[in-house]
C-alpha cells in the first residue's frame, strides 16, 4: 500500500518533470538549466537530481515519452481501418499531424531553431533507437499490407518505402503552414503509387 | 609576400585540422578531443586552440566546407545539363552520391551513429544555415525550372518540393546499399513527376 503510494507519487514527479521541460524548452528554446526545471516543477534541485542527472536526459526521456504516444495513437490508426491502401493513407497523415504538432509546440517563444530540432528529433534514429525502430517497423507493416493489396508500388521494399515517408514527412511536419504539409503528403504518396 | 606567406600557410593548417578531425570522426566517432586533433595534424594543442575555441567549431566548420564543396560540384552538373528535367534528375543524382559518401566516411571504425549524424548534417539547417540555404536554392531554382519545361508538377511550390527531395534523398543517402538508394531516388523522383 505504502510502496504503491510512493511508487504513484514517483511516477507524478517524473511525468511532471518531462511536462516542465517541455514547456521551458517551448518557452526558451533548448538552453534550458536544472535549476530552472526544478523551479518550474516546484522541487528543489536536489530532487530534481535523484530523478534524472541532466538536463540532455530529461529531453531524451520526454522525446522517448512522445514518440512512444504517438506509436500508440498510429497502432490505433492503424487497427480502426480495414482498408490496406487506406490505413496506410491514415497513419502517414496522422503521423503528419502528430509530427506538426510536436514541431508547432517549440514555436512558443524561442521559434524556429527548437522547433526544427524536435521535429528533426522524431525521425532521429540516435536520439531514440527503440521508439524510432517500433515507428519504423509499424510503417513497414503497413506499407506491406498496402503493396500485398495492390495500392502500393512492390519494385521496392516496404522498409526502404518506410525509411522514405518518416523523412519525406519530416520536411513536411517542419513546414508552418497546414496547406504545404497537406501538399508534401500527396508529393510522398505519390512516390509510393504503383508504376504506371 | 611575407603576409602572402603567413596567410597560406594559415589556410594549408586550417585545412589539415578538418582533415584530421574528419578522419578521427571516421574511426573513432564524434567523441574526438582536441588533443587528438592537434596530435594528428602534428601541431600543439596551444596552436591548435589559436585556429578553433572547441571541436564542436571544428565540425560545423567542417560540415561547411564538405556542403560548400558539394554546392560547387552541384552548381557545375546544373549548369552542365541543357535539358531542365535532365538536369534535376541530375542534380538529384550528384545530391545523393555526395550524401551517401560522406555517410560513408563514417562507416569506418565506429561506424553507424556518426555516419548517420554525417549524413543527417548535410540536410540540418540549424548546423549550416548558409551551406543549406543555398543548398535549398540550387534545388528550388533547378526544380522551378523543370517545372516550367513540363517535367515536374506545378501544383506544388517548387521551394516545398526542394524540401521534400532534400530529406527524401537523406533518407536514400543513409541506406548502407547502393542498390536501395536508386530504388529511393526512383521514388523520390516519383513524387516529383506531373500528375497522372
């Protein structure tokens, strides 16, 4: 009982934590500082320590958070649709969306250079090698299943087509403006069409 | 003639710095110091610290010189070519054999996460703004052009589409196989071509 309670109060704090940096980094761009973390969470650095030893670790851990949200929300995308050419049409713009989204969340006050390094930080294979491999295996899956029903172009590995849309709607997610990234998902989707 | 002197000799020392932190990166990754560095180019670490502060300037100066130089050699192939869409498939073409080189060169010793970081920079604003905004514009102008000739679509900005081909070809230039990397450009190209 105890062991749950404190176990529960670990788990708000740490959650809590990766929300401040967020919204510092959103704020102030990427120069952001312990002390500042644990003012915003309302601990004290000492805490803040026992929890995560810098400030590098505690982007990683809220980069792998997000990233690992938005796999369960392209895995629900992906099981609601029936249609194989269709759900890959709903998991690359819902991607997309999510990918915007994170990109749009550093144009708070310090703009542009945040923002292109979050979004560039959801392709980047480095920075989270087991979230970005379960997003590129997902993508994999179902392109596949969209090549095997005759929607997708089959003279190219469905991993190789994987590989092409993160990229290709990562250039789109950095756009500002809705209608361009509307547009580079078409540019994509058309690269993966079977040959006329 | 004294001051011709001293500044070539400046420039040749430049050089062989880049040289040699690109050539450590290649066999041990990025995690390089600056005693290695001046121990490779055969000067003091004292010298050394008088041409570059750190070796994070030394690799962004690098990066700059390795996109300034394929620029060059962008600029040559464009101005080559008569036929427009002969020149961007062109273009493209030289883009990402100088991509996959320089992901390459990281393959050496410690292989995949520097070459990855290589080839990610050749497309990374935040870390060459200048290099990459002309990188952006070579493409978009070779594009544009192609489009008014009828071999690439109109219903898309030529400057989105530069984007969209920039990190496509990224995603190509990163595959370990010269075989995948065609296939990508195909697709690549693909998305480019005017629609059906």
């Amino acid at each position: 009982m105890w062991n749950a309670t404190v176990e529960q109060h670990r788990h708000t704090v740490h959650a809590a934590i990766l929300d401040a940096t967020a919204a510092l980094i959103a704020d102030h761009g990427l120069a952001v500082t312990m002390s500042q973390i644990a003012a915003h969470v309302g601990i004290g650095r000492a805490t803040l320590y026992k929890y995560f030893p810098d400030v590098q670790t505690i982007v990683s851990a809220w980069h792998e958070r997000q990233v690992t949200d938005h796999l369960d929300q392209l895995t629900a995308v992906a099981a609601e649709c029936g249609d194989p050419g269709e759900r890959l049409r709903m998991v690359l713009d819902s991607y997309l969306r999510l990918s915007s989204t994170a990109a749009a969340a550093g144009h708070g006050g310090h703009g542009g250079a945040a923002a292109a390094q979050v979004a560039m930080t959801l392709h980047r294979a480095s920075h989270m090698p087991a979230a970005h491999q379960r997003l590129h295996e997902l993508v994999t899956a179902v392109i596949a299943g969209a090549a095997d029903a005759g929607a997708v172009r089959t003279d190219v590995p469905p991993a190789e087509l994987a590989a092409f849309c993160l990229h290709a709607l990562a250039a789109a997610a950095a756009l500002p403006q809705a209608d361009s990234r509307e547009r580079l998902l078409d540019v994509t989707w058309a690269g993966l069409l079977p040959l006329r």
